[in-house]
C-alpha cells in the first residue's frame, strides 16, 4: 500500500502565527479601504450628478432672476464650510445672470450661522436650521417688493412646530408687509403678508419629506404649488385685498420670522423671479427640481 503523500506544514499547529495574523489583518485592511471608498465614491457620484442637472437646468435662461441659492455647486459655500458639520456665514448667489454685486445670504453672528449637512435631503447637502439656535441667514429681499414674483423652495422640516417659517422678515403691524412662507401649525402651509394670506391644508409631520414649494403673484391671484401639484389659488381674501403686492421686505431673512419664529429643518434650494413666469416655465423648473432632489412632482 502506498503511503499518502505528506507536506510540510508552512505554520504550526495551534494559535495563529505572527505572519497569519497579519495576513489576515492586511486582508481585512483591504476590505475596508474597498467598503468606505465606494461609499465616498457614491457620494461623490451623486453630487457631481446633482451638479450636471443644475448647470442645465432651465433657471439661468428665465429672465429677472434675482437670487438662486442651491447646496451642491462648488460656488455655493466658501471651501472651508463644506465640510459635514460646519457653520455657514454665506450662502452665495449663484444667479449666472449678475456679473457685479450678487445677493448673497449672510449671517455674521456666528451663534445664529445654519450647519452644512454633506447626506440630508435625499443623499444630497442641504443647510440645516435648529430653533433652539436661531439660525438664519438674512438676504435683500427688495427685489420682489411691489411687483409679481415666483419663488421656488425645496426643503423639509423636521419639527412639527407651529410658526416653523423658512422665509420671513421683521415687519408685523403694516398690512402686506413682510411676505413669509412655511407651517402655520402642524397641517397648514402659507404664503402670506401681515393680514393678507393663502393658506393651504396640509397632512401632518413626517420625517424626512422633502418639498417642493412654488408660489406665484401676479397683482390678481396668488397660486401656491406643492411638488408640482396644485394646492391652492386665489384673487379675493374674506377680510382682505389678496390682489395687493408686498409693500416692503425689511429683515427679509431665510429661517426666520418676525424675529420670534425659527425655522426647524433642512434647505436645499431657494430661487426667486421678479415676474411671474410662464406655467410652462414653472413646469420646467419644478421638472429640474423633482429631478436633482428625488422628489416625485406631479405633471
């Protein structure tokens, strides 16, 4: 009978060798490197999609663009602030429209700056808002001041807090004066001015639900769209002139109303005409918007 072949044993029998362990540690190593760099390659593939639609979206092309905010571009944020977690002291126009003096978003207290958040709004950064911190950013909104707008805002709140604006100013006594837009309470979402309101019911809280938010004014009827949909439209008010224009904008700021009320959630976009624009035109942005956010919008 023929003896079986033998080999020589390359370890010893028993706990594992110096060299095994650290085969297996350059093994596990490797494996990790793999897992956490395609996490940050899939990142970094999202962004730069986000970045392809926005730079062909049809916002640039609309005449009297008169401030486009949006978290993805390279332009957006000084470098230094795009990092998860980090303060935002400016929210840089990015309308490709301005050559000279943009409107730029600003906020010099550090205590009230938002945070930059790289993973908030379907995989994609958005500027975070904390009440308890009275976060906002102030911005010139004179632009829109006695004439017809269209104002676009993706966002998702993450409080179920009454008072929960992302678009306010610091006038509260003259009528139709300071236009502010977000949650009255819990199921109601407005576009108003002091004494002079559209308000549309809304389902309550859940989180994360992202929005897209389209209002319009045209000295005759405002409209008030949610991802793409119509919510609400209307020319007359039971105690008030819908059809009058916003008289002024002081303190116009984003997440923050009257000084009192904070806003509490994420912000991935806000764009502003001064005109109403087509419904084709509205259409096509909302279409861009659905588009770079994962949000769903109704055509």
């Amino acid at each position: 009978m023929k003896k079986s072949k033998t080999f020589p044993k390359i370890f010893p029998r028993g706990a594992f060798s110096l060299i095994e362990l650290a085969i297996v540690g350059l093994i596990i190593s490797v494996l990790m490197a793999g897992i956490m760099g395609s996490g940050a390659l899939k990142k970094r593939a999202v962004l730069a999609n986000a970045r392809t639609i926005t730079n062909s979206s049809p916002v640039g092309s609309i005449g009297d663009l008169i401030l486009w905010y949006e978290t993805t571009s390279e332009k957006s944020f000084s470098a230094d602030e795009t990092v998860d977690g980090s303060t935002i002291s400016t929210w840089y126009d990015i309308n490709p429209n301005i050559e000279t003096v943009r409107n730029n978003a600003t906020q010099t207290t550090a205590g009230n700056r938002p945070t930059y958040k790289t993973n908030k709004i379907n995989g994609l950064p958005a500027i975070s808002f904390t009440r308890a911190n009275s976060n906002y950013l102030s911005f010139d909104g004179s632009g829109i001041v006695n004439n017809n707008y269209t104002i676009f805002v993706v966002e998702q709140r993450t409080s179920n807090s009454a008072n929960n604006y992302f678009l306010g100013g610091s006038e509260s006594t003259t009528s139709n004066t300071n236009l502010f837009l977000g949650y009255r309470d819990n199921a109601t979402l407005t576009s108003a001015m002091t004494n002079n309101g559209l308000n549309v019911t809304y389902s309550g809280y859940k989180a994360p639900n992202p929005l897209v938010h389209s209002y319009t004014f045209n000295f005759f009827t405002k409209t008030y769209n949610i991802n793409g949909a119509l919510q609400n439209t209307s020319s007359t008010g039971s105690s008030y002139d819908i059809k009058q224009p916003l008289a002024s904008y002081a303190g116009s700021s984003i997440g923050r109303q009257l000084s009192l009320n904070y806003y509490q959630g994420d912000i991935g976009e806000i764009i502003i005409f001064k005109k109403i624009i087509t419904a084709e035109e509205i259409k096509l942005v909302e279409k861009y918007l659905g588009k770079k956010w994962g949000i769903a919008i109704s055509q």
